[in-house]
C-alpha cells in the first residue's frame, strides 16, 4: 500500500516541480511573441514611408532646380534673341520699302516715258494688280511677327515654343517677301522689254536678305 501511495505521489510532484519553475507559460509566450512581431513590422513601414517622402522631396527640389537653370538660361539668351529678332525685323521692313520704291520708280517710268511713246505693255494692270496684291500681303505677317517678337519672355511658359513660333512667322514673311519681289521682277521684265534701252529704274529688285 505504501508502495501504491509513492507510486502516485512522485509524478504529482514532478508536474508541480515543473511549474514552479517555468517563469513563463505557453498561454503568455503566444500573447507577447505576435506582439513584439507587429511592433517590428510596424517600425519597418514608418522607415519605409519616412524614405519614400525623403526621396519624393529629393526629386522636387532637383526638379525645382534644373527649372531655376533652364529660366536663368533662357533669361541669359532673352537679350541676345532680342537683338536677333529686331535685326530680322527690320531687314525685313527695309526689303518692304526697297520693293515698293523699286516698283513706283518702274511704274513712273513707264506712264512718263513709254506711254507717250506709244509703248504699251500689254498686260501691265495685271501686272500692276499683282505687286499690290503681294505687297498687302507682306504687311499682316509682318506685324504678327513684330508681336510675338515684342511678347517673347522667359517669365512665359514654354519660351522655346515662342522663339519657334517667332521663327516660323518669320519664314512666312520671307515667303511673301519673295513673292513680292518676283511680281516687281515680273513688271521690271515687262517694261524693259518694250523700252529697248537700260534704266536705273528697272534694274531687278535686290535679293531678300533677312537672316
């Protein structure tokens, strides 16, 4: 019977000698475990997003500055296209005035010299009619180059697309221009061909010059 008794008494004190001595039960290691597990992830997403905005304000202040560059670039250029235009423009008004001298000069000497002669060109109203026709064409392309030379600023958005609008009104001046010159050429060649002689007023109109 005594025998029976520490047969049973021996694993009960085993079981509470085991308890006492652990510190820490399963119930309390499954609670702290997941805890500390959430803490870390969570500290691993704030130093995540923390970089994410390091880097975003990173790029806006390279962006803000390859802006500065580009405006104090494009300001440093603003003067020279400036000059560059005004030249353009006025080359191009002179070609407008030397035209319109050349064809009255040529218009005179034919209604003062060959009319009384008998000398007529056949088809000089048309002639005439067409170096009108040209010369008004000339003066509104003119003006909107003027105007947008006069608008360009580096303050505006996009001054590359104003300096190749400029240029663009510039070449639609120039072709007008050209056009202008052969309907003069056209009545210079008219009239020399019944006059019979040289005169300074139906040499040929210069070439456009105005770049």
């Amino acid at each position: 019977m005594r025998a029976f008794v520490k047969f049973l008494i021996l694993p009960i004190f085993f079981l509470l000698c085991l308890q006492v001595s652990s510190p820490v039960s399963a119930q309390q290691l499954d609670a702290t475990t997941p805890r500390k597990f959430s803490n870390s992830t969570e500290d691993l997403k704030q130093r995540a997003a923390d970089f994410r905005a390091s880097m975003s304000a990173l790029k806006r202040e390279r962006k803000d500055a390859l802006t500065d560059m580009k405006v104090k670039a494009c300001q440093a250029r603003q003067a020279n296209i400036s000059k560059r235009s005004d030249k353009m423009l006025k080359r191009a008004t002179n070609q407008l005035d030397v035209f319109a001298k050349i064809s009255q000069r040529v218009i005179d000497f034919y209604q003062t010299k060959l009319v009384p002669q008998g000398k007529i060109v056949a088809n000089y109203d048309v002639l005439v009619s067409d170096i009108n026709t040209k010369s008004a064409a000339v003066a509104p392309l003119l003006q909107t180059a003027q105007a947008d030379a006069a608008n360009f600023s580096c303050d505006k958005d996009r001054p590359a697309d104003q300096l190749k609008q400029f240029e663009q009104d510039m070449k639609a001046v120039n072709s007008a221009l050209k056009d202008y010159r052969l309907s003069v050429r056209n009545l210079i060649v008219a009239v020399k061909s019944i006059a019979g002689v040289e005169n300074s007023a139906t040499n040929s109109a210069r070439p456009v010059t105005t770049q």
